[in-house]
C-alpha cells in the first residue's frame, strides 16, 4: 500500500510521491490505466468513533 504525499500538478493528476508502506521509501509513481485510486480524507479529519 502507499499513501500519497506529494503532487506535481495542482489538478492532482499523476505522477504522485508517494511513501511506501512496508519500506517507508518514498518514490515517484506513474499509475497505469488498470490502477485504481482510492481517495481518503486525511488521517486528521476521518470519523475514529467506535461503531
């Protein structure tokens, strides 16, 4: 999994930066047309109340 943590355009197209999750590496990624792009809320703004 990666979390983005950086964009190049301001319309928030590709390339991203992002931080790899089982390195902790951050790199530059080009999503190819079969990649799915699941957008979250910051980890700051998302709903932790317990169900």
């Amino acid at each position: 999994m990666t979390v983005s943590v950086g964009l190049h355009h301001e319309d928030g197209t590709p390339p991203f930066d992002v931080r790899w999750s089982d390195t902790g590496r951050v790199t530059l990624l080009l999503p190819g047309p079969d990649a799915r792009v699941q957008h979250l809320p910051p980890h700051d703004t998302m709903d932790v109340t317990p169900p």
